[in-house]
C-alpha cells in the first residue's frame, strides 16, 4: 500500500542543489524534498510520498487527513518507520 501523508514545512533549506525541508507529521519530523512542490513555504501543509512532497494541501484537509491517519495506526508506522503520537 501506499500512502501520502500530510505534514506541516517547518523548515527549508538547500541540499547539494535539492530543495529540501523539515516537515512535521503531528509530532514526527523527517526530511523531504519540496522540488515537486515548487509553492511550498514555510507553514505550507503538503502531501508527502516517499520522502517527495507531492501536492500542497490546506491546513483543515491536513488536519482531518492526520486523523484518519492516526486510525490506522499500522499502515502510518509502515510508512514513516514510527507511530504518529
């Protein structure tokens, strides 16, 4: 299965020419690339596979999607390598 979870820009920064950011996803922290999302700021909510933020979303979408996430705990831990808290 795969999954897109959402998660808030903390944090952007340049990695060897990649546009890459700290993203927090309720609580876990990963690193990922925003060069698929070219709008993203910090304070942006988007949509990340992978370790690629593949859309942004709004921050109520992101919210309820964290939600629905955190329902199926197993499939969150799956992908991101922890529970959310």
């Amino acid at each position: 299965m795969c999954l897109g979870i959402p998660g808030r820009v903390l944090e952007i920064h340049d990695d060897a020419g990649l546009r890459m950011a700290t993203v927090d996803f309720g609580g876990v922290r990963r690193e990922v690339c925003l060069d698929c999302t070219p709008g993203a700021r910090v304070g942006s909510y988007v949509i990340v596979h992978v370790g690629f933020a593949i859309t942004e979303i709004d921050e109520t979408e992101a919210r309820r999607t964290l939600q629905v996430l955190r329902a199926m705990a197993d499939a969150v831990e799956g992908e991101l390598g922890e529970p959310l808290p």
